[in-house]
C-alpha cells in the first residue's frame, strides 16, 4: 500500500493499515483501512473512512458542541486579517500593533 507522510509529504510503501513511522521525519502517521477507489481530491466529496482517528484507528466521536462563534477582524496598520474573541483590546499577530476596539465595532491603532 502506498501511503504519504502527513508532514513531509515523503511517499513510502507499507503493509497495510495501522500506524508508521515516517523513515524520512520520523513523524508517527496513522494508515485507515477502507474501500479502495474515491477521487481524495475531489471538491465537495467526502473519501471513503474519511475523518479524524485515533491511534488504534477508530474515529473520534462526533462533538456535540455549538459551532464557534468567530470575529474576524482586519488590522488597519498592516491590512491582516484575523481571528479575534470578544475582547476590547488585542495585539496584531503579524505587525504587533496594539490596537483597541471602539464603540462601532470596529479597530483603530492605540499606540
């Protein structure tokens, strides 16, 4: 069975499904048994035994958490854009500008 490494990408043949290590990273890769065939790339399908594992390879049950709830907002001195909690002031992650939010809503630089 050919398989890829998760991490470097690096293609490598093994024995069939279960876990590996990676010979060229070392990373530990999980390999999912399932009906061969299934286009991975394909837009808007799901691959046969798609889905987060474990390592003994059963899938991890589904959350019954509600989705998140995420504010996105846009650092007015560099122009990146974000994910931001429900906070009034943040730091930007790409320029460090400290930046505060105000009664509208939205960013402005404060120092």
């Amino acid at each position: 069975m050919l398989v890829r490494c998760g991490r470097c990408r690096a293609e490598l043949e093994i024995s069939g499904p279960g876990e590996f290590v990676c010979p060229s990273c070392g990373t530990r890769n999980v390999a999912r048994g399932g009906a061969a065939g299934g286009d991975p790339y394909s837009i808007g399908a799901r691959p046969a035994g798609s889905g987060l594992t474990v390592p003994s390879g059963t899938p991890v049950p589904p959350s019954d958490a509600p989705p998140a709830d995420i504010n996105w907002a846009t650092c007015p001195s560099c122009s990146f854009r974000f994910a931001m909690g429900g906070v009034d002031q943040v730091t930007c992650p790409n320029c460090r500008a400290q930046l505060s939010r105000d009664e509208t809503g939205s960013l402005t630089a404060t120092g």
